[in-house]
C-alpha cells in the first residue's frame, strides 16, 4: 500500500495563478483532510471531508478550495496564489469512525508563490 | 480559544535516557489525543493515540493523558539517537473527532 500520495512534490507559482493540488489514498479511509505547515505557526487545518460527498471548513480556509472526487481522492484549489500561500501542504486520511480518528499524513506539497 | 502548548525546547537528552515531552490544551470537550513525530523536511508521523484518562504504552513510548488537568504527556524510554526529532502534540477541538489542532512542537536531541 502506498499510503496517502501527494502531486506535485514541488512548485512554484506566480502571485495570481491557480493550481491544483491532489491527494490519494488507498487505504478505505473514510476522511481525508488539508492542512499547511508554515515556521512558528504550526499546522493547520485548511479544509477537511468528513466522508465522501461531505466537506468542512478549518481553521484557515480562505483563499482555498477543495474537492472530494470520490473515496479516494481529495484535492486543494489555489485559485489565485498570493505569496502568503507559500507554504508546505499537508495531506492526510482517517478511518474516521469511533475510536479510530488517527491521521496519517502524506509527503507534503512545498509551494512557492511569487 | 483552542490552543496547544508545548515547550519549543530543544530537549536534549543522553542515549538510553527516558525522555519526557509534555502538552498543555485548552478545550475542556477535546476528546482524542496524538503524539506525532516530524524529522526535519518530512511529514509527520503518528506515534501514539490516547482517548481516556491515564497510559497507554506501545514499545518504548508511553502516553499519559490527564482530562482534569488538561494536559497529556508522552515518555520516550531507552531513547535512541533516531529518535531526535520534532515531537508534535495534537488534540481534537470543537467537539469534533476531525478538526486537530496541533502544538507547535518540540524538538528532542538524543545524544550518543
């Protein structure tokens, strides 16, 4: 199994473009969330699906899009890039039912916007 | 407000030591509990889940986890020098098992 896979690795965007990111999964999870990791700040949760079909704000939406495709997909729309969004991205899912809400992470998006 | 403290550190500890990292929350209804570990320029990894008052030992860690008190710990034993890392603690918020607010982490050096 694979995991949770994230595209692309790296990128760098200019100030006013968009770009997606995508998310998979392959373990049956049921949740799946977005979050972006910044230096002295954390990570935070941008958007999250609770189950397919479903999806919530967090704590730092704006600026952010998202997409449940289908059970295993989950992707993050930047739709105009600001540098402020210069950060590394985080996906991650969960089997989301009692007593089993661990995460597991994927190797993360670094983004560049300038 | 939710927040999640923890001591940025570093924490420096001598091979074969037991390492001590320590959280603090502030929403009385958080409900589940995660230790997660972050080597420098990776993702983070999950080490430990606690969902009810007192331990959980799996390995060398242990979590501990006082509601009261609001506050939930991990025990690395037998601390070996892969274990320098970022520690992240990270607890649910807003009555939601899905919404996770995250400490800003710290960072443990094991020494040989």
């Amino acid at each position: 199994n694979a995991g949770v896979t994230q595209t692309p690795k790296f990128q760098v965007l200019k100030t006013g473009q968009s770009m997606t990111l995508q998310c998979a999964q392959d373990m049956n999870h049921n949740s799946m969330y977005w979050y972006r990791q910044d230096p002295g700040m954390g990570l935070r949760l941008i958007y999250y699906s609770a189950s397919e079909g479903t999806t919530d704000k967090g704590e730092v939406p704006n600026g952010y899009n998202v997409s449940r495709l289908n059970k295993r997909e989950f992707s993050l729309r930047l739709e105009s890039a600001a540098p402020s969004q210069t950060s590394v991205y985080f996906c991650a899912s969960s089997e989301g039912t009692p007593d089993l809400y661990e995460q597991y992470f994927g190797p993360g998006t670094r983004l560049t916007v300038t | 407000q939710k927040e999640v403290e923890q001591n940025s550190g570093p924490l420096s500890v001598p091979e074969g030591a037991i390492a001590s990292l320590n959280c603090t929350y502030s929403d009385r209804g958080s409900q589940s509990f995660f230790w997660y570990r972050q080597y420098s320029g990776k993702s983070p990894e999950l080490i430990m889940s606690i969902y009810s008052n007192g331990d959980k030992e799996d390995g060398r860690f242990t979590a501990q986890l006082n509601k009261a008190s609001q506050y939930v710990s991990l025990l690395i034993r037998d601390s070996q020098p892969s274990d320098s890392a970022t520690y992240l603690c990270a607890v649910t918020y807003g009555g939601s098992n899905y919404k996770l607010t995250f400490g800003k982490g710290t960072l443990l050096t094991v020494n040989p």
